[in-house]
C-alpha cells in the first residue's frame, strides 16, 4: 500500500508541474558556455542543448586507423565508470545515438595552432546525438578523452556534455615534470601514478633524474649518500645499482607503456661529471682525489669509456627519443670539461638519441665557442646559463628555473612547502624568467616549462607521498600556464576550486588527492562514518572518483558522527546513478534517538541534492532510505556533505592595516580556502576586519592561525569601522598554527576585526581562515572567549 501511495503522490506532483502556464513567447535556448577543465580549452563555439549519457551510449572507435588507439582506450571504460558510475563498452563500427566515437584522421586540418595541433591537438564536437574526438594523433585523442572525463565529473549528474566545438592544442612543446629519484628513491606504482596524474593535466614530459647525492658537509664523501636507480643483469655492471630501491627492465617497460598510454614521454636523466658519487663509489679509481669528491676525473681515457659504457647498457631501455646526460654543476678542469660534454653527446646521438644536459655554460667557459650546439638544454639559473645567454648561443631551451620551479622538500631554500601558485597562475608563463630574462612569448627557441623537485635533504625523514603533498597544489596551474596560458579567464581561486574537484584523475593505485578541503561550513569531511553496508568512508572522504554504495534493496542507511555537537542547517548529496527517489535526513545527539529534519520524495535522477533546514544541534546526522529509483541498484553516493550555519564573512569585502607581500592580502583569509592566507606586516599592533554588508548578529568566530598566530588578541564589531566594542578578549594563546573557535554573547555590527595585541613570533599576523557566524550549538559551547 505505501508503494502506491507514494507513486500517486509522485504522480500528482508531476501533474500539476505540467499545468499550462500562461501563454508567453518562449525564451530563445541560450549559448553554451565554455566548459571548465584545466588546462582551459583554447577555443570553444557552444551551442544549444547538451549531449546525454545513456543506458545503451558505446564507445566507438572509427573504422579507418581505430587500431592506433589500442594503448588510449583499453582503460578508458573503467574510467569513465571511476568518474560517473556508468560502464560504456568499446565497440567498432558505425555510431549510434548515444555513442562517443573516437577518431585518428591524420588529415585534419587546422588553421591555429601549427605544428602543436598537428602533434597533440584535437578537435572536440558535441552535438545531442554523438561526442565526436578527433585528432591527427593518438595523443590528440587521449587529450581530448581527458577533456571529456573532466566535463562529465564536474557536471551535476555526471552524464551530460554541451553542446559545441572546442578546437584545443598546447603552446608549447615541452610541459613537464622533473623528479630526483637519484636520492631518494620512489617506488614503481608511484611512478606509474604520476605518469597518469601528467596525462590528467596534459603534462607531457616525466624527466627521471636517475642518479645523485647528497653533500658533504663536514663529513667525508664514505658517508654521503649516493644512488643510482636502474638495475641490470649485466656482470660488468653489478652492484652499481642501489640496494635501497632501483627499477630493472620490466619496471622501466612498464613505465613505458603507462606513459604512451597517458599522453606522457619519459625523459631519463644520467648525470655526470658531477653529482656522480654512485659511480664513484662502484669505480673509486675515476673520481677525483683518489674517489673522495663527487665530481669524475676526467683525465683519465677510462672515466669517459666507463660513461659511455652505462649509457650504452641502458639506452636500449628508453623509448623516449631524447636522453639527458646531466652535465650541471662541474667546477673544475673547464677545458676537459668541454671535450667530455661534446663527447657524451655525440656518444648519445649515435646510440640513437637527441642529447639534453643542464646549462651551464655561463659558469664553464667564456663563450660556447667549440660546444656542440644540437643540444636540447634546461635553462635552470641565470647565473650558471641563463635564457638571453642560451638564447644567443643558439640552444633550444627549456624553463627549469630554480627561483621559480624548484621544489626542495622541507628546506629553507627552493620552495620548500611547494611553489607559489598563486604567483605562477597570475604572472607567470613559460617565457618567464626572474631578473629581467625573460624571452618573447613563443620564442622558437623556448621549448616549454618544466618544474622540478630535488630531494637534497638526504637525511630528512619524509615519504614520497610527502612529496606529492608539495607537488599536487600546482600541478594544474602550470598544466593551465604551459597548455593554454591565460585561457582559463578565471580567478585563481575560482580555478582552484575546479582543480580541487578534479582531484588526480582516474585509474590511480598509490596517489591521492592532497587537495580535500573542507568547502567553508561543511563539517563532515573525514569524520568517522558507518552504513548498512558498503564503504561509508567513500561519501565523506572529500574524493570526487570514490562512492559509496549499499548494495540491492530500498532499506538502506549511511550516517556520519561530527565528534561533538555541532549546528547544522544543511545537507549536501551527491548521487551516483543509483540515486534515491525517497529519503530523509535524521539528527541525533546520541546516535540513539533520531529526529528527522528534512525529507525527499519523487526524486528521478542522479546529481546534487540540497536539504536545507532550520538550524539543529546534533553531532550525529543519517541519512535513510525509503525508496531507491531501481531497488535493484540500490543507493549510491559521491559524497554526503554536512554544513553549519552560513559563514557571515565568507567573499565579503576585507581589509587590513597591512600585508606582507600583495600576493598574502587580506581577502585570502575570508575566501573559504584554507589554502591561501593573510599575513601581515612584522609589528603587534595589527588588525584584519570584514564588511558584513549590513548590521548583523553575531556569537561565534572561527580564527584559523598559520604559525605566525596572535599571543593576544580582540574580536570587536563596529557599525561604522571606527567606534569599536570587544565581543572577546582572547589571551595567552600557544605559539603555533592552531584554530581559534570562539563564542561570546550576541553582539551587532556590520564590521567585524580581529585586533592583533601581542604576537607569538618575529612574524606577523597570518590567518588562514576568519569566520563569523550568527548561531551557536546552545548549550553544548563553552564559556564566552574561549576556545571550544
């Protein structure tokens, strides 16, 4: 009986939504706009309408050369399912309605974009009937598929594309990633990981420093550390690899596949004369001072027989048709310095092979006189080579500059928490240098970008996900810099908000995404989380590619505990195919004894769902089913979000009494990402305030400290920003990041600042976050100014 009852009430609903309005003249159907993926689309013609994912939708590979696309499409079903809960076949033939159909057509033109949309270019056409990807190469096909899994896993329901032409290439050749795995070793999945993390972004160039060490300091060199990581059975060559991790041949085949099947090239690195301690170690006899240096002899005949002879062992293993023999950082015996690096490069070129080394030409030599100039070099410091200097001399080049690219994991110098992404995505491209270097945007003679991570730190203790933590955050602002520059017309923290939903991708086995960030309010992001059955955790774990699932039937439940009473006053859902048509959302303090707040019924797709209702104290929130649109399917999550009550201060205009460096303003602390943060000038006496808009009522504020926190500090309102009242006086605060949270009586004003007293260092002020809120969880908060 309450099956029928529900349908008839459905049914009525449906009725009555359909009753004829009153006559009017129909609106024309308006333009798509340009879809939000990173890199931005160089060019987009949208239409009217949009394509639909359907039941019976295939993809289908285009008769003439569908064999090129074997190594693109063999996963591309499990990724589109991993995106949109929707499993699509590959199928040959002619298209239906429905079907994506990929196609290589080495003919096709295009009047933009030259040679770069002849090698990684694609042409993207939707219509309501078909997704048509075409490109002149395969790699211009496994882009486009890129573009089209970052449109389906941004769109509500995950199934639509709109209608348009999007003509798409790169402006530059180069746009890589260059990781030290000489010291310090990461392991084969993590490799194969990040070839596809590239691939997600249209990074196109994974350059594997393959060997290095550590510095002396005041040790001697027996006690440095020094790795070289491939390893091959060949006797002359034993014990050269490390012990402590080095890939043999099947693992750099399989970095070989995953990278041509991700769009990506693997640029292996040998470097020597210098930082060749490994092989110093394996052959004392060829380094300098009786092996105690890190630097190659290079008067000795066999030092160079003995090179040739590793890159001779491992060439074979690259695909890839560019090596890079190092060649940085030597600083004696400049004159055999010259005839060893003109050697090595005519060494790789015979072995089949264009050659790459570090500029450093400005440091060895006077001029480039007498060094072979068909050479393919990283322009990595002024100083050592910089652009005007390779530029000159004729080199192509690449931008690898240390001020603006490298990452040192956890030093003091050269990024060491990651590089500035706001800084790169508002002012930086690949024609970029500091110190007055830079070249014309699209020089012939700039190849591209390439940013690099160098694990220096030897004996620092950190993980390679560690590293990934540093990595990831720019990742898609210099895919956006280097594939489209500009293009995107966004904000950064707007493109930040799309790169956070676009995670890592698809397919990924060790790699997650650092980026889940709690949106502004939302409390249950990686609370503990049960249900009837399935992966709860998958709804709260802030992964757009992760899902829960119940299993068969229409009685189901998922829940999340906050840890502590919390006001809530809405609920966000995120279905997956297997959508509810009827649910509710329960409340308890206990987990006991529930009260339902809101309810659904008659819902009939997948995609967002916002419950909103009148603020409730709970630390427990359910949600339960009633109704499944296929009982058979059961329910299916993306995520569950649990919000608090609005945050008064959030993209409302901020001010300060100063800021640190324009790029850390006062408005990263009220824009809802606690990635991005305030910092003020090195003094006590400083304050940040917020314009609410209008007088309002306030209790609460949240202060989340950078680690130059305030000691001492006021929240006070105003209603006119000069005449000032305390609603707290906050003191004798720890030193350190930490989030303040804060209650006091209810107090009005349209302005609201945090008064900087007596700092906790020889910083500033630095706030990541500022919040401020108008209800409070009653009688579950402390007392008045104090932290909860």
């Amino acid at each position: 009986m309450r099956f029928y009852l529900i349908r008839l009430v459905c049914l009525l609903s449906l009725l009555a939504l359909a009753a004829p309005a009153a006559p009017a003249s129909a609106a024309p159907a308006s333009v798509n706009d340009k879809p939000a993926v990173v890199p931005a689309l160089q060019e987009w013609q949208g239409g009217t309408g949009s394509f639909e994912l359907r039941r019976h939708s295939r993809i289908v590979l285009a008769a003439k050369r569908g064999d090129r696309l074997r190594d693109q499409v063999t996963t591309l079903p499990d990724e589109i399912e991993q995106a949109t809960g929707r499993k699509l076949d590959i199928s040959p033939g002619s298209p239906r309605y429905g079907d994506i159909v990929l196609s290589v057509d080495p003919t096709l033109a295009e009047t933009k974009g030259g040679a770069r949309f002849k090698e990684e270019g694609y042409t993207f056409r939707v219509t309501d009937r078909n997704v048509w990807i075409t490109a002149r190469t395969a790699k211009g096909v496994y882009y486009g598929t890129r573009t089209l899994l970052q449109i389906l896993l941004l769109d509500d329901g995950r199934n639509s594309v709109p209608v348009g032409t999007a003509v798409d290439w790169p402006n530059y050749k180069v746009r890589g990633f260059m990781l030290d795995v000489g010291r310090r070793f990461f392991t084969a999945d993590f490799i194969r990981d990040y070839l596809r993390l590239m691939g997600w972004f249209k990074l196109n160039e994974l350059q594997l420093h393959l060997n290095d060490n550590g510095f002396k300091g005041d040790r001697p060199w027996s006690k440095v550390q020094a790795g070289f990581r491939l390893k091959t059975d060949n006797p002359e060559l034993a014990g050269l690899a490390s012990k402590d991790g080095a890939y043999d041949r099947r693992d750099w085949a399989s970095f070989e596949h995953t990278a041509a099947a991700s769009g990506v090239t693997i640029i292996p690195e040998i470097d020597s004369p210098a930082h060749s301690l490994a092989f110093i170690r394996f052959r004392p006899s060829l380094g300098l001072n009786n092996g105690e240096s890190d630097h190659l002899d290079l008067s000795k005949p066999e030092t160079t027989a003995f090179m040739k002879s590793v890159f001779k062992e491992f060439v074979p293993w690259f695909r890839s048709p560019d090596v890079h023999f190092g060649a940085d950082e030597y600083r004696v015996d400049k004159p055999r310095y010259k005839a060893y690096f003109n050697e090595m490069a005519a060494h790789v070129r015979a072995l089949g092979k264009h050659p790459r080394a570090w500029g450093s030409l400005s440091i060895m030599a006077p001029s480039a006189d007498g060094y072979d100039r068909d050479i393919t070099l990283n322009s990595w410091n002024n100083t050592w080579y910089g652009p005007q200097a390779i530029k000159r001399d004729g080199y192509s080049f690449i931008n690898t500059n240390d001020a603006l690219l490298y990452i040192v994991p956890f030093a003091n110098y050269y990024h060491g928490h990651g590089l500035d992404g706001k800084y790169l995505y508002d002012h930086w491209e690949p024609h970029v240098f500091p110190g007055g270097q830079s070249v014309a945007p699209g020089d012939p003679q700039l190849l591209g970008a390439m940013s690099a991570v160098w694990n220096d730190l030897t004996e620092a203790t950190y993980s390679e996900l560690d590293v990934h933590g540093l990595v990831e955050p720019t990742f898609g602002a210099l895919a956006q810099k280097m594939w489209s520059g500009t293009k995107s017309g966004v904000p950064y923290s707007t493109f930040l908000t799309t790169v956070r939903r676009l995670g890592v991708g698809t397919g990924l086995t060790k790699v997650a995404t650092t980026l889940v960030n709690a949106a502004n309010g939302e409390l249950s992001v990686g609370r503990p989380a049960t249900a009837s059955a399935g992966e709860a955790g998958a709804a709260f774990d802030g992964v757009s590619t992760t899902r829960w699932e119940s299993g068969p039937g229409d009685d189901a439940w998922l829940r999340v505990d906050l840890g502590r009473p919390e006001t809530i006053t809405k609920v966000k859902l995120d279905w997956a195919p297997a959508y509810g048509r009827d649910y509710k959302i329960q409340v308890s303090r206990n987990g006991k004894n529930w009260t339902t707040v809101a309810r659904r019924t008659c819902r009939e797709s997948a995609g967002s769902d916002t419950l909103t209702f009148d603020p409730v104290t709970a630390r427990h929130v359910r949600l339960t089913g009633i109704e499944a649109g296929r009982k058979r399917d059961g329910y299916s999550l993306w995520s569950m979000r649990v919000f608090d009550v609005p945050d008064l201060a959030l993209r409302q205009p901020t001010t300060a009494s100063s800021s640190e460096v324009p790029s850390l303003g006062p408005e990263n602390a009220t824009d809802g990402d606690a990635k991005t943060r305030w910092a003020s000038a090195y003094r006590d006496d400083e304050w940040i305030q917020v314009d609410l808009g209008r007088s309002r009522t306030v209790r609460r504020a949240l202060l989340d400290w950078e680690t130059a926190s305030a000691q001492d500090y006021d929240i006070q309102v105003s209603d006119d920003s000069v005449n000032w009242k305390t609603a707290a006086a906050v003191r004798s605060k720890p030193a350190g990041a930490r989030v303040d949270e804060l209650t006091f009586p209810p107090v009005s004003g349209r302005y609201v600042r945090m008064h900087g007293i007596r700092r906790t260092s020889s910083f500033g002020y630095s706030l990541k976050r500022f919040e401020v809120r108008a209800k409070s969880p009653g009688a579950d908060l402390r007392a008045a100014g104090k932290q909860r």
